[in-house]
C-alpha cells in the first residue's frame, strides 16, 4: 500500500493519495512520510485533516518536525500546537533550536505559552519535563453518576482517562480510582468510599529512570506526578515510559561499548561526531593498555628464557576479559533493573566467587588436557598456563561482579564499567599472575 501510494504523490496525485493514508493509522502515516521528497511531503501535509496532521506530527523525526515548522504558516503552526498533547508539544520544542521554539511560542495562547515555559524550566529528565497535564481529576465528595458525567464533559482532551485522580480543594492528591469501578459501581455510591488511598506517585524532580522502574514494579500505564507539597500536576504515561526506556537502554549500550552517549540516529550522526564520541574512551583505553605492555617488558626475561609462554598470552588475555565481560553484563542489568542493589554486593562477591571457582574448573582442566597431552607441552609449562588460567577466572568474576557496584556506590554510572575497561584491568592482571607463576614453578 505504501508503495502505491508513493507512486501517487510521486505523479502529483495528491487528492487520491490523501484518500489512502487517512485509512491507515497515523503511526504508519508517519513513516511513510519519511520517505517522501520534502517538498511533496509539505503539500500531504497540509492537505491532512488538521487532526490527523497534528497526530502524524508528533510521530515523525525531529529533522522533519523543525523542516515542517520552518516551512508552514503561522496559522498552520497555531493548528498543529492546539491539536498536539501538551507532553508531545514539550517533548518536540526541547530538541528544536532557538529560532524554532520562538516560532513555536508566538503562535500559542498566554496560558499555553506559560505552561510550556513552566515545563521546559524542569530538569532534563526529570517527571515533569516528560509529564501531561491532560488528566481527569475529581472531587472525593462527587457521587459516581457526577464522576461519570464529568468524564464525559472533559474526558475528550485527555491523554487518557483509565485512571482518574481524587484531589482536594487544594488540589492535593488524595487517592486514585479506575474508570472500569467507577463503571461497575452504583451511581449513588461516593468517591471518597470506593477510591484508593494508597497512592504510588513521583515528584517533579524525580529522575526518569526511577519513574520507569516503578511503572515495571507496579504495572502502570499512567502516575500522578506532585509537587513538594502534594499537589498535583502532572500524570505521566506510559508512551513516554517507553521512549525513557529506549533511551536509558541505548544509553547504556553505548557507554558499555566505550562510547560518548548519543540520542541521534546513527545514519543522521555527521562523522566528526561520531568520531568525537568514540575518540576520548579509545585514548583512555588504549594510555591504560600500556600498563599491559609494562607488565611485558618487566618480565621480558622471563619470555625470553621460555619462548613457548608467548603462545598462551592472547587466549589468557582473551579468556580473562570475557569472563570479567560475562559478570559486569549480569550485574550491570541487574543495577538497572533494581534486582541488585549496593547493599548486596557482599552476595554477588560471593555468588562470583563460587561461579568462578566452578568455571575456572572446567577451563582448567579442559585446557590442560588439550595444551599437555595434545599439543606435549612440558608438564611444568602446562601447569603454569592453567594454573594462570584458573585463578585469572575467579578474579575477572570478582572484578567484573564488583566494580559496577562500586561505580554505583560512587554515583557513576555502572555501564562505564564495562567490557573495554574491565578487559584491560583483567589483561594486566592476568599477564601479572602468569608471569609471577612462571617465575615460581619454573625457577626463571
């Protein structure tokens, strides 16, 4: 379908084309859009239905949000703005420039312009730069026939309207109730007898990846957000938990890989600064990995004696970090995931060191087989390689288990210590206990 309709815009056939994409959901619309040519892109876009328009909008890229605005009308802006959710208006304005945001705010009411202001005010990442304030509060004397009339009247502008929020007077947050009890409730029955009162909420300045792991704990498709003193504000919903998600995770996969964390798409990113990203991990890893080298030159008598324990570097080295790799990825999503916490490091210290005594076994002894039977190594030589090989494995378990909680405990973030950096720490202990090995059972 999406290529017919293509084909369409492509021969100037707008009018047909529009008939097709108002059928398909605007999630799909969206898409189709990034493929388009800019110019026909900006004539489907203003023969949309104001409202589909404003829905496709909120979908497509950033690039394509900031071309749009810069190219359409003020009246066209001022549509797009009235038809948008607050939160998607928000989320939009804080990755366009200056001159966009300008554009933007000159073409919205006093009390939009406010809220918009009040809300782009709040800490990246926090509660309130990624709350809605469409929400449907009630009264907690309302009976649930006036709770139902309500929802009625105001219901049609709200984000979402499953959960409804008891306030007081004063606006403060005093229990929650589902529209599927209001619905099975009697009309005479009162707010405050059916509502619940022990309400899970999160603060303006809370960070986004805690409001995730609560909406994981409980549940969740929306949260209250409140203010220092109780008040609501603001609810928080699960699109936009989805999106926290996606972003903490890639933020995490890129700092594991040694990389400068980067909301951009990978195809959109221009190369110096991609380059830029990668460029400062890379010289810290590779000034440290000299200490490797140092390691090698201080026991250059040693090679030089027994020239064969240079073959069994590269598969220490190699065996070590992806040992050490092994447990940090474990523990690091245990961390994220509120499965582990810094109080149990004492537990994962000694889960590692049983796992690593039990994987060093193995190794060790599968190892030997191959390296003195196989290849006839010298007995004293085979020894030292898995002997080496078997306390490096408990180590790099130590290391790799441990060092992201001491991160955490030390308020960085646990996924810088992952494989690149644990793997040089692990290599430069492995070459240490290989070579002071050697120098013991070998009498070098």
């Amino acid at each position: 379908m999406s290529e017919m309709i293509l084909e369409l815009i492509n021969q100037g056939k707008y009018n047909e084309a529009k008939k097709e994409i108002v059928t398909m959901n605007v999630v799909d619309i969206a898409q189709l859009f990034e493929e388009i040519n800019r110019q026909k892109l900006l004539v489907m876009f203003r023969i949309l239905p104001k409202e589909i328009a404003a829905d496709v909008f909120s979908y497509i890229s950033y690039e394509l949000q900031r071309y749009i605005i810069e190219s359409i009308t003020d009246k066209e802006i001022q549509n797009i703005i009235n038809e948008l959710y607050l939160d998607d208006t928000i989320d939009f304005l804080e990755e366009m420039p200056s001159n966009v945001v300008k554009k933007v705010l000159k073409n919205t009411d006093e009390t939009t312009r406010k809220l918009i202001n009040q809300f782009l005010n709040y800490p990246e990442e926090s509660a309130g730069s990624i709350m809605t304030i469409e929400y449907v509060d009630l009264k907690k004397e309302m009976s649930v026939k006036q709770a139902l009339e309500h929802i009625k009247e105001t219901g049609v502008d709200k984000e979402t309207i499953d959960t409804c929020y008891v306030i007081d007077s004063m606006r403060i947050l005093e229990g929650v109730i589902s529209i599927r009890k209001l619905v099975l409730s009697e009309e005479s029955t009162i707010i405050k007898d059916i509502m619940e009162t022990d309400v899970v909420y999160v603060h303006t300045h809370d960070d986004q990846e805690k409001i995730a792991s609560l909406f994981k704990k409980y549940d969740f498709t929306s949260m209250p957000v409140v203010d220092n003193e109780r008040r609501l504000v603001g609810i928080v919903t699960i699109d936009d938990v989805v999106d926290i998600i996606e972003q903490e995770n890639t933020e995490d996969m890129q700092k594991m890989a040694a990389m400068h964390p980067s909301e951009e798409e990978y195809l959109k990113t221009n190369v110096f600064r991609l380059a830029r990203h990668r460029i400062t991990w890379l010289l810290i890893l590779m000034i440290s990995a000299t200490f490797t080298g140092n390691i090698i030159r201080k026991f250059n008598d040693v090679l030089q004696s027994v020239v064969i324990l240079a073959s069994y570097i590269p598969m220490l080295m190699d065996t070590a970090g992806n040992s050490g790799s092994q447990s940090s990825t474990l523990v690091i999503r245990g961390l994220a995931l509120g499965e582990i916490s810094i109080k149990d490091a004492f537990k994962v210290l000694w889960k590692e060191i049983q796992v690593g005594f039990l994987v060093a076994a193995v190794l060790s002894m599968v190892n030997f087989t191959r390296v003195y039977f196989f290849e006839k190594t010298d007995l004293m030589i085979s020894l030292t390689v898995c002997s080496t090989l078997f306390f490096t494995i408990i180590l790099a378990k130590i290391v790799g288990g441990m060092l992201p909680i001491i991160a955490k405990r030390m308020k960085i973030d646990p996924a810088i210590m992952a494989s690149p950096l644990i793997t040089t720490i692990v290599d430069a202990v492995a070459l240490t206990i290989y070579f002071s090995t050697a120098t013991m059972l070998l009498g070098i």
